[in-house]
C-alpha cells in the first residue's frame, strides 16, 4: 500500500510515467473492449484520411486504424510479460546461488554461458533460433525470456555478493540454515530494489524486442493488429497514409516511456529505502 | 589563538530549525590540546565542524564568533576561507582511508599539498614529505611514500592522514576521533606522537572523542558535551578525578578499568538529539535531580576557579561527586566449582581463511577450557585469531589441526554441526547493523531462533517466550514490529542478545559485541549479558581487545597473538602481574583516567 503511495507521490517524471503507463497499459488490455469497429473488418475506403468514423482513418485494406490500434496492444503486452516471467524464472536461482557461492564452480560455469549468450547479437540468435523452432508464441517468449536472462543474472549476483559476507548471512549458516533457506529468507529480500528496477527495464526491452519480431514478420502474421506489425505494413503507406504506421509507434512509444520512467522512479526509491 | 565564542547551529527540519548546538565557547592556546567530549548524538562533531567554519549540508550557524589568531572566520568570503582552511586549518578525520585518495600514492598526495599551498618545488615538496613521513614515525618513508593507501595499514594511514594534516604548517588542527578502530597499542603510540607534536610545533589543537580515558592521556583542557552544550569544563586531570557535573560522573562510572576491578555502570536512557531549553537536558537521566531542574536550563557558571565551569543547578551543593557502586551488578563468582570435564575444550587448533596465494593461517595451535557457566576472555589485538577461533566453534571455520570438543565429544571438523551442538553454541557479533537481517522485523529475527532450537514450543508458548526474552533484555515489547533501522545501536545490540539466548544455549560466544560503541552503552550491554549469563547459567566466551572490559568481566582471561596462546589465567593474576612481556605491553597501552579520587574510592 505505502509503496503504491510512494510512487505516486514520487517527483514529476515518476508521475508521467505513471501516467503513460497507465494509459498505454489501458490501451492495451481493455483497447478491444471499446474499439468502435471490428480490427479486421474491410468496413472503409482504403487509405482515407481521418474521419469521424474512422477517427485515424483506414489503412491499405479498408480497416479502421483506430481500432486495429486499440486492439494490437493485448499480444505484445501479454507475450513480454510471459517473457519477463522466464527470465526470472531463470536468472534469480542462478543469480542468488552465483552470488553466494561466490568464485567457485558453478559461478564461473554460470557467469561464462551468461557472458556468451550476451556476446551475441540478440535478434540474430533470435532470428536463427525461430528459424530452426518456428514462429509460435510460446517460442517467442521462451527465446526471448533467454536472450534477457544473462543481464539480470549478472545484477542479481553483484546484489547477491555485496550481501552474501554480511554478518545477519553468517548467523544464519551459524544457525544451520540450508542454502535454499537462506537465498530465500535472508537475501532475496534484500534485494528486491534491484529485482524490481530490472523487471520494468526488461519488460520495456521486451515489449520493444516482440515488437521487432513482428515487425520482422517473425512473430504473430498477418490479419493480425500487432503494433509491430502494423508498423512493417504501414510502412510503404507513409506518404499516403502516415497514421497507418504512426499511431502504432506511438502507441509503442508511449508505453514504453512510461515504463522506462516509472521503473526509473521505483528504482530510485527503493534503493533509498528499501535496503538498510 | 583561537576563540570561539557563543556557537549555535541548527538543522532545518519541516518543523522549523532544530538546535543542535547551543552557545558554545571554547579558547584553544598554542602548544595546548583542548578535549572535547561527549557520547553520539552529543553534537561535538558538529560543534567543532562550525567552528572552524564548515557545516554539513541541511545546518545552519545561528550565532557565534570565531576568531583564528586574529582572523574572523564567519565574517570572510568563502574564498577566503578556504584559504584558511588550506594553509592555516586542518582537519584528521575519524577513517584515515577516507581522507587520502586511493588512486595516488602517499608521497604523491603530499607533495601534491606543498606544492600548491607552499609553493615548493617538486624536489623541496618530496624531500619535506619524507621528513613528514619520518616526523610521524612511519616506517622506511622513502617506501611508504610509493606506496597506495590500499597497501598500508590502519594504523599506517592514520599516520599520513596525520602527516598530511601537519603538511601546511597549520596553527589549529582538528583531531576527531583519528584512534577509533586501531589497535589498543598502535592507538598509544599514535597519542602519544601526536602530543609530542603539538607541543614542539606549537600548534593549538581541539581533540574530539568518547573515549575519556584517552582524552585524559591527549588533553589539557576538557570539554564534555550533552545535548550540544557543554556541562562541564576544566583542566583535564581536575574534570577527571573530581568531576562536578553527574553526566561526567556517569561516563566515569561506566568506564572500565584494567587496572583493578570494576563494576562499570550503564546509564540508562538515551541522549536527546538537540538542545533542550526550559529544563536540564540531563534531568531525565540523572541521579540527584530534584524538581528544580526542570524548570530551567542552568547556566554555564564558574565554580572553584574561573576556568572550571558546570552548569549544574545543585553543583556547588553537590561538591566533587565519587564514584557510584555499582549496583543491579552481581559480583563475580569467585571460582567455578570444579567439573569433572570442562563444558568446551579446544586444543590446539589449527584454522586458516583465504584462497589460493591470500591462505592465511589465523590460528596456530591455541588451546583452551571453557567450564560449564564460566566467563571466559580471549583478548588479543587485531590479527591475532580471536574472532577466528570464535568462529571456529561455531561451525564457520573448518578446522585444520588439533580439535574442538563439547561436553567431551569432538566436533565434526568441517563445520557440520547437529541441531543440538548448534543450539547449544550460540554467538553474538560485533556489529548489530550488520548482523541484523534489515528485512526482518525483531520478531522474526528472534522468532527464528525459537523456531529452529526450540520446536518443543507450540505457537502460543512461542509468543509468551518472545514476549518474555524481550522483557529480559529490556526491549519494550512493542517494538517487536519494528526493523533493525528503526532502531538505535543498543537496542539492536539487545536484540542480537535475546535472539542468542532464547535458544537456551550452554555457551554464548560474544565477539567483540560492544566495541565500538558508546562508554554508557557499553557499560549496560555488559550489565545484561551478565545478567542473563546468571539467570541462564550459561557459559559466555567474551571475545575482545579492550583488557579494561574484560577484567571487568571475566573470571579466567586467555591472551592470545598471532594465532598463538601467549599467557592465560585468573584476571588479578594476569593484569597485576603479567609474565609474558606481550601482556605487559597490552596493559601498558592501556589508557585509564588517572584521578585521586579514583583511587581512593575503588571498589
């Protein structure tokens, strides 16, 4: 509650990001709901300009702009949130167990495979990777829940090792607490500042990431209203019809943004109180 | 040569400007060391900060007048005074690393100052460093002036930070607290340089501390500080063997001594943050208050001669107060009657840390016998494996050599220990800010210690027994919701006490638990941890390198140096009359205040 308190009262940028978030947020989980035609209806002329029935006008089909807008933001949404959740899911056991054990084996095997999946490219392992496994979502979360997973990992274990030599660490193994104990009792809770910071930055990268994807026409297909692939096909329209590809990216940009500020915001704040 | 006069500073605060420190005067001469003295929270630091014209960020001077041979300091620019602060002022900070820059080596940092402020030449500048370096007493200066400050020692940095401060010629230096965390001996040379220094350079110098007992040793004139006024000042040796103020009498009564026993008494309470106007800041705290005292704050007034001050409303009525006896202290247990086996026994324990080419072997074959409700000390400096072989019995350390054995049984030598070996050595550390989980609130952070050793206890008994240590350490239950930064260096300290007692623990291990901390605090932390010693009847290892509280405390002392035992047994043995030179030269670093009046009414 206080936390929820805190960000809102937090500073100028904190507030707009708030705000950004929350509208682009709202476009994008409850856009379908209130979308004034159908996202793949060929209700209009093609490439109109904007009319008061179609108030960002069609695109190259007869579609209307504003509803395919309103519409395409739920799937990049929802798949970088899945995305996020794998590289969690693997860079916090594997960050908090590097960190502790600090030095030994597991850490230098971890830390390397990490420094390698970094050092390529992310959208060529991507592109290689879709191409042996195939286009679904399901592979498109977990690849790119991968190719984030190293930077987190690396954060978490330097927030884990500045930990893992207090003394509350050595009571607790004085005490004979398991290693899983204390990963889970004892410094996971100290690290959440950075764990949450790292969440918003990689939920925007990943929204921007998916978005590439289906731009690049590796992800969801065509009739489809993905922001990113509206992008790629309103592309040859921009003389004629700029809104086809523009209203996507800012959709794009505004959630973004807004994600960027908030995450700076939260970041801030909890590194200021949140640990001792 | 310098004078301050009526010195105020404030904090501003959402609720207007917070008092800090309240119409300080002080004159400091050539030659002379003015000591300033006063537990956290007195304001000292902030006082002498202002004083010299400095005042961190949110503090505002509301009054005074300084004067440096002449010079007003508040009423020159800033540019000015920064020259001052260059060539005529200097500042030794409490973290000698802090003050010198860790990219530059040491003579490099040096002449670097007496190139730019006494415009000397690259060859005068480095062949003056190295006499500073020599006039300090450091070691090889042509070696140490190579050095990085990452590769010397504290007691090393300390040293240049001091020569660097003397760099400029300086007619006022600054001293706060530069000895804190050094070892007992090298603190005692330091001291002892330093007045050499002064005196033969004549500068004048304002020496800000805790610690009354160095204070005795360093300063001429003392000023002890409370709620950011002073209540008492006067000659040193005067203050400290007929103190007229109750406070100085307190930080007296809580200091122990290695000289002869002593029952050091805590004081309860804790300091107010801020000036108090209206009453006596210390009334609350004090032993011969009487109504009077809180209708008005005192005056600062003469008594005696004109430079001895008190501001005591009942001082001239109280006279020199003696020292109190030390009462809610049992007395030691003579002698711990024989058991068959000792409850601990370590023998010849051999203990390394590190990896690789950094190994070091911090224990070398020490052995020692821990009887069933004993308290025994490990006293040692720093290096010398103390806090390792704690450690070692507590499963953090393997052990290499020789072995640990509890009520007979050894311990497994990699550190596996069974629940009940572990419930039944517990230990305390050092720092509670750091042995505190900052996410876990204080019932969590002793509940846990129920849990796993207790599990006997159903829910219910559990939160009577909570409750109850708690009451025990004098914590007030309420604040069992609270995070270790919503609470002050003791009570957290008492905190880290309860969670090792709770777990009903045959041993308690106390590494270095009140170094560094106030003299009062210090004194009631060891009043507790005897105290529950006594209502549980458990053995305590009291790890330290202060000989003044461990002869307050222990009933068998072991002195131990580089991993090695050096000499062990009963404490009035030990420090009367010391058989390995090494106990001699811990004792004779040894500062105490010196006094009439302590002699004549030790207990």
């Amino acid at each position: 509650m206080s936390l929820a308190r805190r960000v809102v009262g937090g500073g100028l940028a904190g507030n707009i990001g708030l705000v950004l978030v929350l509208v682009g947020g709202a476009v994008a989980v409850a856009g379908p709901l209130v979308a004034p035609h159908s996202p793949y209806a060929l209700k209009g002329v093609p490439l109109e300009s904007p009319t008061p029935e179609f108030l960002l006008g069609t695109d190259q089909l007869g579609r209307d702009v504003l509803s395919r807008v309103l519409s395409g933001g739920g799937s990049v949404l929802l798949l970088a949130a899945l995305a996020v959740l794998v590289t969690f899911a693997i860079a916090v056991p594997l960050g908090l167990l590097a960190g502790y054990r600090g030095g030994g084996m597991f850490d230098g095997a971890t830390s390397r495979l990490a420094d390698v999946i970094m050092s390529l490219p992310p959208l060529v392992l991507v592109l290689i990777l879709v191409i042996v496994l195939g286009t679904s979502s399901t592979s498109i979360v977990l690849l790119t829940g991968l190719v984030t997973a190293p930077r987190v990992y690396r954060v978490l274990r330097g927030a884990t090792q500045a930990l893992a030599e207090q003394d509350f660490v050595l009571a607790a193994r004085a005490r004979g607490e398991r290693t899983g104990a204390i990963l889970i009792r004892e410094l996971l809770p100290n690290i959440t500042g950075p764990l949450l910071t790292e969440a918003g930055t990689r939920l925007n990268y990943s929204i921007i990431f998916i978005a590439t994807l289906n731009f690049l026409g590796l992800g969801v297909q065509p009739p489809s209203s993905d922001w990113g692939l509206m992008v790629s096909e309103g592309r040859v329209y921009l003389g004629q019809a700029p809104l086809i590809a523009i209203a996507p990216a800012c959709a794009i940009g505004v959630l973004t943004i807004g994600i960027n500020l908030l995450s700076d915001r939260l970041g801030v704040h909890l590194s200021r109180t949140g640990t001792a | 040569m310098f004078q301050l006069k009526d010195l105020s500073v404030a904090y501003r605060s959402p609720t207007g400007p917070l008092p800090v420190v309240g119409a300080l005067a002080l004159g400091a001469m050539q030659g002379r060391v003015v000591g300033i003295a006063g537990e956290s929270g007195s304001g000292k630091t902030t006082a002498v900060l202002a004083a010299i014209g400095f005042l961190p960020a949110g503090a505002v001077r509301t009054g005074g007048a300084a004067i440096l041979e002449g010079t007003s300091l508040f009423e020159i620019g800033p540019a000015a005074r920064r020259r001052l602060w260059a060539t005529r002022i200097s500042y030794v900070a409490q973290d000698a690393a802090s003050s010198l820059n860790p990219a530059y080596r040491l003579g490099a940092q040096i002449r670097e100052l007496l190139q730019v402020n006494r415009g000397m030449s690259r060859a005068e500048a480095h062949a003056e460093a190295l006499a500073l370096f020599a006039a300090v007493r450091l070691p090889e200066p042509q070696r140490i002036a190579q050095r990085y400050p990452h590769e010397c020692s504290g007691g090393q940095l300390q040293r240049a930070a001091i020569a660097l401060a003397l760099a400029c010629e300086p007619r006022l230096i600054v001293f706060d607290e530069p000895t804190t965390g050094l070892d007992v001996t090298t603190q005692a040379e330091l001291v002892e340089m330093l007045g050499r220094l002064i005196r033969e350079r004549d500068i004048a110098a304002l020496y800000i501390s805790h610690d009354l007992a160095l204070l005795g040793q360093v300063s001429d004139q003392l000023l002890i500080m409370y709620a950011g006024e002073v209540v008492e000042q006067g000659p040193t040796n005067e203050i400290l063997s007929a103190p007229r103020h109750p406070y100085t009498r307190a930080l007296l009564d809580a200091l122990p001594s290695a000289r002869r026993l002593t029952r050091p008494v805590g004081l309860a309470g804790v300091p107010p943050g801020r000036v108090i106007t209206g009453s006596c800041a210390f009334a609350p705290r004090c032993p011969h208050a009487v109504p009077a005292c809180l209708e008005r704050n005192p005056e600062l007034l003469s008594i005696g001669s004109v430079v001895n001050r008190v501001r005591c409303l009942r001082a001239y009525e109280l006279g020199p107060l003696v020292r109190r006896a030390g009462d809610a202290l049992a007395d030691r247990v003579g002698h711990v009657a024989e058991a068959t086996q000792p409850l601990v026994s370590i023998a010849d324990l051999r203990c390394s840390y590190g990896q690789g080419a950094a190994r070091v072997e911090a224990v070398s074959g020490v052995s020692l016998d821990i009887a069933a409700g004993e308290t025994v000390a490990l006293v040692g400096e720093s290096g010398s494996g103390k806090s390792t072989i704690g450690r070692a019995l507590v499963g953090l350390v393997a052990i290499e050599g020789g072995e640990i054995s509890l009520d007979g049984a050894p311990l497994d030598a990699s550190g596996k220990r069974t629940r009940a070996q572990r419930q039944a050595i517990q230990i305390i550390f050092q720092n509670p800010d750091s042995s505190l989980n900052p996410r876990h609130t204080v019932r969590q952070l002793v509940g846990r210690s129920l849990e796993l050793f207790r599990p006997e206890l159903s829910g219910a008994e559990r939160r009577a027994e909570l409750d109850q240590i708690l009451g025990d350490v004098r914590l007030d239950p309420m604040l069992s919701g609270r995070y270790p930064s919503q609470l002050s260096g003791g009570q957290k300290q008492r905190v880290a006490i309860a969670r090792a007692f709770v777990a009903r623990p045959r041993l308690v291990i106390c590494d270095e638990i009140v170094s560094g901390q106030d003299v009062s605090v210090q004194a009631t932390i060891l009043e507790l941890v005897r105290t529950m010693q006594q209502q549980y009847g458990t053995a305590l290892l009291f790890i330290s390198h202060d000989l003044a509280v461990v002869r307050s405390i222990a009933q068998r002392v072991y002195v131990v140096r580089s991993g090695r035992n050096v000499e062990s047994g009963p404490p009035e043995q030990l420090f009367e009359e010391p058989r390995a030179a090494y106990t001699r030269a811990l004792l004779a670093a040894v500062m105490e205040p010196a006094g009439a009046i302590e002699a004549a009414h030790a207990s």
